[in-house]
C-alpha cells in the first residue's frame, strides 16, 4: 500500500491523486487486455464457424473433414483457454479495483477526519485566543480606570 507525505492539512494531494492515476491507468490496462482477449475469441469462433461451413461442403473427403475436426479442437481448446483467461483476469481486475476503492475510501475517510479534528481544534483555539483578548480588555480597562482615580485623587490634593 501507497504511503502519502502529509502536509498542513492532511495528505498531500498530489500524491493521492498520482496515486489514484496510476490505479486508473492499471484497471484501464486490464480492461483493454481483456477486451483484446475477447475479440480474439470472437475470431476464433468466426474462424470455427467458416471451418464447419467448409466441412459441410466438403463431407465427402474424409481425411479433410478429421483434419477440420482437429483443427476444431484445437481453437475449442484454445477458445477455452482464452475464455478462462478472460475470466481470471476480469476476476482478478475486479478484485484489484475493489481492494483500491476500499483503500481509497478508508483513506478518504481518514483524511476527512483529520481535517474535522483539526478544524475543530483551530475553533477551540480561536475560541480560546478571543476569551483571552476579552480578559485582557477588562484588565487594560480596569488598570486605566485605577489610573484614571490616581490622577483624579492627586489632583484633589493639590487643590
């Protein structure tokens, strides 16, 4: 599994989505080579069909009818084949995309919760620095105002 620098403010998004890239590119390449596998079995059952159109036309030579039926059980075993490759690799490409959602969605989900608990921390310390600045306003406050009644009292004794 991918490890992701992290940054300020969770992971860094560059590398999540290089990350993310890369995986597309990777299903992308086993959906082209399956696509690829499929269209050669197509040919091969059109190469099949047009073989048991030539047998059919040429029943009476026997010994090409059995070269046919070779020929026939081969690209059958050879369809087989490819078939079951198909199949393991979209089982396997299916498997794959589902281990990288699953781990892009804990990640997503890590990465959301990181930021909510960091945010909430900033509130609680923007709710912390603006309790603070009141305090000190109170405190300049009364520490002018206890200013204000010594100038006020030593103006009284010099009258």
């Amino acid at each position: 599994m991918e490890k992701f620098t992290r940054v300020m403010r969770g992971y860094d998004p560059d590398e999540v989505n290089n990350f993310l890239d890369q995986v597309i590119k990777r299903v992308e390449k086993m959906i082209a080579d399956i696509d690829k596998k499929n269209k050669l079995i197509e040919t091969q059952k059109e190469e099949i069909q047009k073989l048991k159109e030539n047998i059919e036309q040429g029943a009476n030579d026997k010994e090409k009818l059995q070269q046919y039926e070779r020929m026939e059980n081969t690209l059958n075993r050879a369809i087989l084949m490819a078939q079951k490759t198909s199949d393991q690799l979209k089982l396997t490409a299916h498997r794959e995309s589902e281990i990288i959602i699953d781990d892009a969605k804990k990640n997503a989900s890590r990465i959301v919760n990181d930021a909510l608990m960091k945010a909430e921390k900033i509130e609680n310390e923007a709710e912390t620095t603006k309790r603070n600045v009141n305090i000190l306003k109170r405190r300049l406050k009364n520490i002018i105002e206890s200013q204000l009644e010594i100038i006020d009292d030593i103006d009284d004794l010099d009258i």
